[in-house]
C-alpha cells in the first residue's frame, strides 16, 4: 500500500469511528472471516465510551448539574464533534467549555461553561510543570524597589490560571465537594476562580473580578503596572501581590526597564 492509500485509509477509518451515521470503512479484514463491519461497530462503542468516560472524570461537577444520562448523551456528541487529537486522555476535553456555550440543549443552565472552564482549569492545574517560586529574599529585594516595580513583569507558575465568570462557580463547585450547601448558593453572584497547585492537589480559591483580570493580564505578560492599571479604581494591588506571593505564584521577577 502506498504512503497516500495508506493515509486516506486511516482518515477514512477515524471518520467512520466517531461518526456513527458513517458505514464501517471499505478493505476492512478479520482473521476468522466473520463480519467486519460488526467488530468495527463494538470497536466504535468502546472507543467513544472510554472518551465520554474520560470527560465525566474531567468534569464530575457539569455531570451531576446535569444529570448523567443527559451528560453522556451531550459527551457523545461532543467526541462526534471534535475528536482527541492527542492520544494521551487527560488532555481530553480542552474546548469542552467553548463548545457547551454553543450547545443549545444546555442552555438552560447558562453557568455551566464556566464551571467546565473551572474544572478543565484543575485538572491542567494537576499536570501542569513544576516551578520553582522566588524565594522571600529575592521577592523583598524586588518590592524594596517600589519605583521599579511599574516596569516588572513576573512570571507566574504554569499551574496557575483564573476563570472570571458571572455566575457563583466558585460557591457551586465547593458545595459539589461537600463545602456548603447547593440551597445556599446565590447562583447570580459574580464570583471569579483562582486554580492552582498545591503539592499534589488542584487547589480552587474565590477571587474578586479585579483580581481575576490583574492575574491573568500579568499571566499574558503584562507589565506589573500595566496590569495594575486595567481593572481601575479600588483594585487592591497589595492584597494582590500578597495572595500570588502567599501560594507561591510568582516564579520570576523580570526588570525590564520600559515604560508601564
């Protein structure tokens, strides 16, 4: 078989795998001569179950807002959508969130994007690269220096990352964890996440929407007093720069000697 043939033979192949209206491929072959078209039917079944499978570990909190038959039913399409590219499964499911903001039949529950966007974020948290953060002598040399710090850019941990939403994730993923109650919830609340790692563990901490956005414009490379400016009047700088010091955040301090 030539590299083409051999090429549109496997593009063929995972087309007919995650679209079930497509028939099995044609040259399909068993070695007992039974019916391939059969095998290939189990075999479709077991890859999308073990993909759909795959998201309800990602996402255990949009599974249960919306109830697992109606999840594994939403899943199914989702994988006929936009298949793994990558064979390793953790890295499943990164436009999940984009696409349940698209997908009409969930619209009812209009938080539920962010909330995959929040756990997506903790699971990339998990396997995220180790860094080391500054250590309490460098970072007091560089806050010594308050005329500098306008030009600084820092560089934060890979682990770290916010989701600024207008609904109360943060409230509605801890009671999913058995930290409140769902009744108590105000769904209507702005709430922002901040996921990070802590040893072994995806930690998620309530943040104010200013702090949101001076985190992840500093996360975009930002200078510090770039992003300190953005989210205006009555943004805590301090507070800020304590609570990404406090978890370890900051990994590099870089002065770069430009204009904030």
């Amino acid at each position: 078989m030539t590299p083409t043939a051999s090429g549109e033979l496997q593009r063929d192949f995972a087309a007919a795998l995650f679209d079930p209206a497509r028939p099995a491929p044609p040259g399909l072959r068993t070695h007992n001569g039974s019916d391939p078209r059969k095998r290939f039917d189990v075999y479709r079944n077991n890859v999308v179950s073990s993909l759909v499978a795959a998201l309800a570990d990602t996402f255990p909190v949009v599974r249960e807002l919306v109830g697992v038959e109606f999840f594994e039913a939403m899943a199914r399409e989702y994988v006929a959508a936009q298949p793994p590219r990558s064979p390793v499964l953790a890295h499943y499911g990164e436009g999940f969130a984009d696409w349940l903001a698209g997908f009409e039949p969930a619209a009812g529950v209009p938080y539920l994007a962010d909330m995959a966007r929040l756990e997506r974020a903790r699971v990339r948290a998990f396997h995220a690269a180790d860094a080391q953060a500054l250590g309490a002598a460098d970072l007091g040399r560089h806050l010594a220096e308050p005329q500098r710090l306008p030009q600084a850019r820092l560089q934060l941990h890979p682990a770290l990352s916010v989701i600024d939403s207008r609904w109360a994730i943060v409230s509605l993923w801890a009671a999913h964890q058995g930290r409140g109650l769902l009744g108590e919830v105000r769904l209507e609340r702005v709430e922002s996440a901040l996921v990070h790692r802590a040893g072994d563990e995806a930690v998620v901490l309530g943040i104010d929407s200013a702090a949101a956005e001076f985190i992840g414009r500093l996360k975009r490379g930002e200078t510090l007093g770039r992003a300190a400016a953005a989210p205006g009047a009555g943004f805590d700088l301090g507070a800020s720069l304590a609570l990404l010091i406090r978890h370890g955040a900051i990994c590099a301090w870089q002065d770069t000697g430009e204009s904030a």
